[in-house]
C-alpha cells in the first residue's frame, strides 16, 4: 500500500479527498456505485487533461446540476468512478504548488497508487479498470497500465475522451510557454479558448450555464506540471523552462506498445474542436492495430497463408478501429451537459461492449486454429 497523508482543505467540494499519494499532491473523488449489482464491474478511472482538476468529470460548484457530468451517468450504469486530478496550481490554492518535477511515469505512477487505495479502502469484489482519459490526459495511458500491473491491477480497456497520446507535436498547445512563479506551466489563451467552447455547450442544454464562466475559471483550472505537456522542457528550478534530458516519447512510453490496453476512442464533431474531430479516429485506430498484433503469437502466423484464419484475422483488423472508434456531437467538451454526458455514457457502454467483443473474437480465431493444428 502507498503511503499518503490526508490534507484537509476548506476549499474541497464533498466527496473530494487532498492526498499526497507517490509523493505528490493529487485530488481525488471516489463516486461508488449506488446500484446493488453482483457482476463485479470494474473501476471506471478518469483522468483530466492540460489546465482541467478532475471536477470537469463530476462537478460540485455552487448551483450545479449532478446530471450535467459525466459521472453521474456513469453511476447510474452501475459503476464506481474514480476521478483523479493531477498536481495544479490553482488560484485560490488547492494543493500546495510543488510539482514542477511531476512527469508521465509520475502521473501513471499516482493514478494507479489511487485506484489501488480505492480498491482496497472499500473492498472491491474486483482488480479491473476501465481507464478514460480526456485531452492531455491520452499521454499517460502506457505509464498508467505498467504501473497497474505491478500492484495487480488490471487495465481491461482504455477509453480516449478527445485524448492525445503521448508523441511530440501532435498537438499545439496554442500558447507560449509562460512559467509560473511556483514552475507550472500557464496556458491562459487557452483557457480562453475552453471558455469559448463551454458556451457552446450551454447553447446545446437550454442556454443554461452548465458551468459560469467566472465559476470555471476560479474552481476548475490551473496551471499544469511543464513535464505533461509535451514540449520538451522541464523547470530550471528557478524561473524558466530548460531542454530535458528526457524526451516526451521516453517519458510516456508511447511506442512500448505491449504495455498498451486495448485501446478505443470517443471523439468531437463540432470544428471548434477541430484537431480531434479530424484525427482521433486515425491516431488512436493506429495505435489500437499494433496492440491488437502484440496480442497474436508470432508462431500462430508461420503457416498463415491461405487459410481462413488468416482472412479472418484481416478482416477483423480492416474494421477495428471503426468498431472501436465512435463521434459525439460537440466539442472539447462534449461529456459535459446533460446532453453530452448522457450520449458520451452510452457510447461509453457500447465501447465496452465492442473491447468485449473484439477480444473474444480474437480468441475464437487464434483458438480455432490451436484445435486445427493439433487434430492434423
């Protein structure tokens, strides 16, 4: 078990919990599913990306609606969610600012000691994940899943919610890197960006204000760890951002593709949100081929030529990605609002129930061909 100290905080919206976990503060809110089901679901982990605490899965602001977040939905499918916010420094405070150093393999590292924390704390009948990470928080998937599988914990299925995975520039961050006083990374014009966006997703609930802007920008923001954000750099420790010594691809381990979970992907299709709405599908339909090939046996493949399997196995990887990638309509931000939330859960489920599918397809075709070859 990781060691950790509770913090009390008067700033905290219920549920949340302030812990140093893996030697870093981190921010976590466990929701426990209310439905009484025996068929030991697993945990649903959620990770936030780049500025975003973990609220943006749950809420808690003054006058918020519990059916406008992601969780809520996800509950009521009968699931126990685990959000995780990563170190920010935020304003007013939060955590205390003292991750600058926080990398990917510490990210990975926290998110896993937690959900271990959860399932231990309140004696799951289950060890199984769903990892769902949104933005940013795609770069952390590899870290995570190593990280899991040395506490025995295992990643069944991992879910991109817009997410972008950890390979240098993919993905602008849109700013100049502005290093804060405690060395976070800020990003305010593209805060204003997301500001933009939430609009949108109030025009597509009512024109209700699923969250104020003043509320967003005071309660669900700060300033992120330089290390997460995939420019190259690190905090000299005094006032600026330096080289690293260690690349972003060595630091999310996103070619280390055995270490993959089966991978799927939800994405926008709003243009405000252009980048994913265009590339999801194609960036993650990658990596998902080369995790789903790391699954087959070398020595399956020798005699392969000509037979069925081989056509079936072709077959099956021609509409993987099709079969494991799914749209919502909206932006960034197309979990958040009631309308969001909901389409974003039942595309939710309808992935989990393709990940099911494609593995047992997948067993049935290698399997098959075992049985052949010992009957000849």
């Amino acid at each position: 078990m990781a060691s950790h100290d509770h913090i009390d905080s008067p700033s905290l919206y219920p549920g949340e919990v302030l812990d140093t976990i893996g030697g870093f503060s981190t921010i976590y809110h466990y929701a426990p599913s209310p439905v009484e089901d025996k068929s030991c679901k697993p945990l649903i982990v959620l990770i936030p990306g780049a500025v975003h605490l973990a609220r943006i899965f749950y809420g808690g602001h003054e006058g918020h609606r519990r059916e406008d977040f992601l969780v809520h939905w996800l509950n009521k499918m009968g699931f126990g969610v685990l959000s995780l916010s990563y170190p920010l420094e935020t304003s007013p405070s939060l955590m205390p600012a003292t991750g600058s150093s926080f990398s990917i393999a510490d990210w990975g590292h926290q998110a896993a000691l937690t959900a271990q924390l959860i399932v231990d704390r309140h004696s799951l009948s289950t060890r199984s994940v769903i990892l769902a990470s949104w933005s940013m928080g795609g770069r952390v998937v590899v870290q995570f899943n190593i990280a899991c599988k040395q506490l025995n914990l295992n990643v069944l299925q991992y879910i991109s919610l817009a997410a972008t995975p950890g390979i240098s520039g993919i993905r602008s961050t849109g700013s100049t890197a502005n290093c804060t006083a405690a060395g976070y990374f800020g990003i305010s014009q593209r805060v204003e960006a997301f500001c933009k966006q939430l609009v949108a997703v109030n025009e597509a609930n009512h024109d209700r204000k699923v969250i104020p802007r003043e509320t967003y920008l005071r309660e669900y923001v700060g300033a992120t760890p330089i290390n997460l954000i995939g420019l190259g750099l690190k905090y000299d420790g005094k006032n600026s951002f330096i080289k690293s010594d260690t690349t972003h691809e060595e630091d999310s381990r996103v070619f280390d593709i055995e270490n993959f979970p089966l991978v799927s992907a939800l994405y926008p299709t709003s243009p405000q949100d252009s980048g994913h709405a265009l590339t999801d599908k194609a960036t993650w339909g990658f990596l998902m081929a080369y995790q789903l090939e790391s699954m087959i046996p070398k020595q399956r493949l020798k005699h392969a030529e000509g037979t069925l399997m081989w056509d079936r196995l072709r077959t099956l990887f021609d509409v993987a990605p099709s079969r494991m990638s799914r749209p919502i309509t909206g932006n960034h931000f197309f979990f958040v609002g009631e309308k969001g939330a909901r389409e974003t859960t039942d595309q939710f489920m309808a992935l989990l129930r393709e990940g099911t599918g494609l593995r047992e397809e997948l067993a049935s075709i290698l399997t098959a061909e075992e049985s052949k070859s010992n009957d000849a």
